[in-house]
C-alpha cells in the first residue's frame, strides 16, 4: 500500500490528534495501548499483529522504538477532558502517546481498529509517530541553529564531512524514502545531495536567522525532505544533556545503523606485564582492552570492576559472531564463558573467576551479611562508561549500552573489532 500525506501532522491519515495540558498517568511515549479485555479476540489478534510489526521496525530505519500493551483498566482522565469524552464516545480503542521534545502540552494518537484491520491500522499510527518525532526534531535544531549560529554551522560542517556514513547511501538514487511499512511519505534529501548544496544552505541558514522570508521557505522544503540520519547527526551533536533526555525514546537500531562509533579490543599485554600495583586507575585493565574509537578520536575504557569490562566482553563477542541473530543472553547460565574469559584477560592475576561470577549473579555472605548478587551494579557501570565516552565523541550512548538482562547492544557487527588472538584464545577455550 502506497500512502502519499503531505499534511500527515495537521490530518493523520488514520485516527486523530488530542492535545491535553497534562500527561496520562501510566501512558509511555511511543507505547501504543490497545484498550480492550486481556481475552478479547482483538487483544489476541493484537500480539499476534504487533510481534511482527515490531519485529519490523527494528529491521528498518525507524526513528522511534516502539512498545505494545493491552490496557485491559479503566484509564484516570480527571485531567484530560478532551480525551475522555472520545474515549466515552466509544469510537476510539488505541492511544499512542507522541514524543514530546519541542511542545508545552501533550500529544496522542487514537485510532478505533477491528480485528481484521489491525494491520492496516497500526502502520499507519507508527508512520505518524516517526513524522511527528521528524518535526520535533527539526524544531528543536531550528532552536538551537537561531540561539548559537556560528557553532551550528560548525556542527553543520562536521555532519557533512562524515565519509563512512555517505558511502553507505545509494549512489544511483537522488531520493531516498522512509522504510515505513513500504508507505511513501515523500522524497527524502540524502547525505550525497546534502554535500552539493552544503555551501548554499550555510548562506540559507544566515538568512534564516534573520528572518528572510524566502529562507524560511526553503529550510522548510528541506528539513520537511531531509534523509532521517542527517537528523540524528545533527541531534547527537548537540549538548548532553538535551540529546540524553530525549535519545532513550528513539528506536537503538535505526542509532546504532547511524552511528561510524567503533568498538575495539585491543591487545595490551605489554602494558598488562608492566602494570603496577600502584597504578590504582589502571588496576582492571587486563591483557585484552577497550577503546572507543571515530575518525581520529579514541576513548580507553577503564573500567572500576574486572566483572563489568568481562561481562560486556561476552555481549560484544556474542553480537562480533551472530550479527543481527543475537539473541537475550543467559548470563547466569554462563559461567563458564565468564571464567574462560576471566582467565583469557586477567592471565596470573591469582583471582579465582568462579567465585566473581558467583557473587555476580548470586546473594553472598559479606561481614554477616547476606548481600543482593552484584550483576545490577557491573551494568550499571556499563552504562556510565559508555554513556562518558560516547558524550566525549558526540555520540548517543543507547544502542551501545545494555538497558535490562532481556536486551542486548545494538552495535553492528560491522563495527566492532576484536584482537584475532582473543578470538584464538577463546575458540580454544570453547573447544577443549
């Protein structure tokens, strides 16, 4: 099916807007809830729907990342009159709550489907959504371009000059489209074409910001057609602190797919023979190490717990070896794997892995004290590892971190680099 909307975010093509003042206790964004008894044929009709749908947005670009829920409770709309009254009407059984990045109120989606049309009727919500997280984003650069030109046209620069990610556009094709359920929204401007006019557009950009008329016309034209990774380069380049707060909404695939970050494990051992007890922040790093690296820049991970640089050691490898057929890791079931690992890194360090992997994912005795299993705090670590080094390198953090036990990085495999006498030591160890 073939849907061409120009005036999606004034008209969806399914549905219809509610804005309210206030959000809806217990409603995420990006979340589509289906209102309906947990039993209901719809509801069972629904999860078999939304596996593949889903399953489908994390194949193609989408912006967003998307969740499902039957909402089998009555929802509390003390403060939404708006939307309780189209819920009372009993035309409307979907809500999808929109991302909120440039807005002062709250922005839903409701659709009514029957079971024989929901998968007509949910593409067509999430196809809405990823227009309305376009705009958000747009608005927010514009924002940013008017409160400090000269450093967004520097950043502009950088965007530009990305040649790992240009190479991966298609040559032969001025226009590309979003990959949304095989719906066509319009031609998008890639980074091949973006390149041609770099020039044009920092003029245009000027003149924006002083008002010109005619430049508010043609930054509309191209931001409404821009390729979606122009977007995240741009976004991901922005302070901390904004890109953080909104990124965790964004679908991890489409920023990992975006992003040139690589991740390589290096050998260290003449710097691991040499280390010294005194060397307090160089303590847990071992034979084998870490680096983030992009064009010209590197950020070493030490990090402050053996256990933590092991275990994301065993997410890398796994998604190094199986690409995009990872699946959820049973860490608790994989000591071995650990303690193979351990000995691999840390070789003579006199540290028995067994029992590290032990108090990792089981409660242990401390000075009397039964203590809570310590796998909660190495991922945590993780996370804050990454999350300094990625906002060092002007990188989004979420696809490269481990958000739960059930999820996995979404790094590429193409990405990642591991020393071959790692890979050696490790086959070894697996087949003996």
């Amino acid at each position: 099916m073939k849907i061409i909307n120009n005036n999606m975010l004034k008209n969806p093509p399914v549905g219809k807007f509610i804005s309210e003042d206030k959000a809806i206790n217990g409603l995420e964004t990006n979340h589509l809830y289906l209102l309906a008894p947990v039993e209901s044929e719809i509801s069972i009709e629904a999860q078999k729907a939304i596996k593949i749908l889903l399953d489908q947005t994390n194949k193609e670009s989408f912006i967003n990342k998307y969740d499902f829920s039957v909402f089998a409770d009555k929802l509390c709309l003390e403060n939404q009159p708006t939307m309780k009254s189209e819920l009372e009407s009993g035309n409307f059984n979907l809500i999808l709550p929109l991302l909120k990045i440039n807005r002062t109120n709250e922005l839903y989606l409701i659709a009514k489907a029957q079971k024989e049309d929901l998968m007509m009727t949910i593409p067509l919500m999430f196809n809405t959504a990823e227009q309305v997280t376009r705009e958000n984003l747009v608005e927010i650069i514009k924002r940013y371009a008017k409160e400090d030109t000269e450093d967004f046209l520097a950043l502009l620069k950088q965007v530009f000059s990305i040649k790992d990610i240009t190479k991966n556009l298609s040559l032969n094709s001025l226009f590309t489209s979003i990959p949304s359920f095989g719906m066509v929204t319009g031609p998008l401007i890639s980074f091949m074409n973006m390149g041609k006019i770099y020039e044009r557009l920092s003029e245009i950009v000027r003149l924006y910001i002083k008002g010109d008329k005619n430049a508010k016309m043609e930054i509309h034209a191209i931001t409404k057609n821009i390729d979606p990774r122009i977007l995240i380069e741009i976004f991901k380049r922005m302070p901390p602190s904004m890109v953080n707060k909104y990124c965790k909404y964004l679908n991890p695939n489409f920023l990992a797919k975006s992003s040139t970050l690589k991740f390589e494990i290096r050998d260290h051992s003449e710097s691991y023979n040499k280390k010294t007890a005194k060397e307090k922040r160089l303590k847990n790093d071992g034979k084998f190490v870490l680096y983030l690296t992009k064009n010209n820049q590197e950020e070493f991970i030490h990090f402050g717990h053996k256990e933590s640089f092991i275990l994301y050691l065993i997410y890398l490898i796994d998604r190094y070896e199986k690409g995009t057929e990872v699946d959820t890791l049973k860490i608790p079931k994989m000591k071995k794997d650990f303690c193979n690992l351990f000995n691999i890194v840390y070789p003579g360090s006199g540290i028995d892995g067994a029992s590290r992997f032990d108090r990792m994912v089981k409660p242990y005795i401390s000075q009397g004290k039964t203590q809570k299993p310590k796998i909660s705090s190495y991922y945590s670590e993780i996370r804050k590892k990454v999350y300094e080094a990625c906002d060092n390198m002007n990188e989004v953090p979420v696809p490269f971190v481990i958000s739960d036990p059930t999820s996995h990085i979404y790094t590429l495999q193409s990405n990642i680099i591991i020393d071959p006498s790692l890979l050696k030591e490790v086959q070894k160890t697996t087949n003996s």
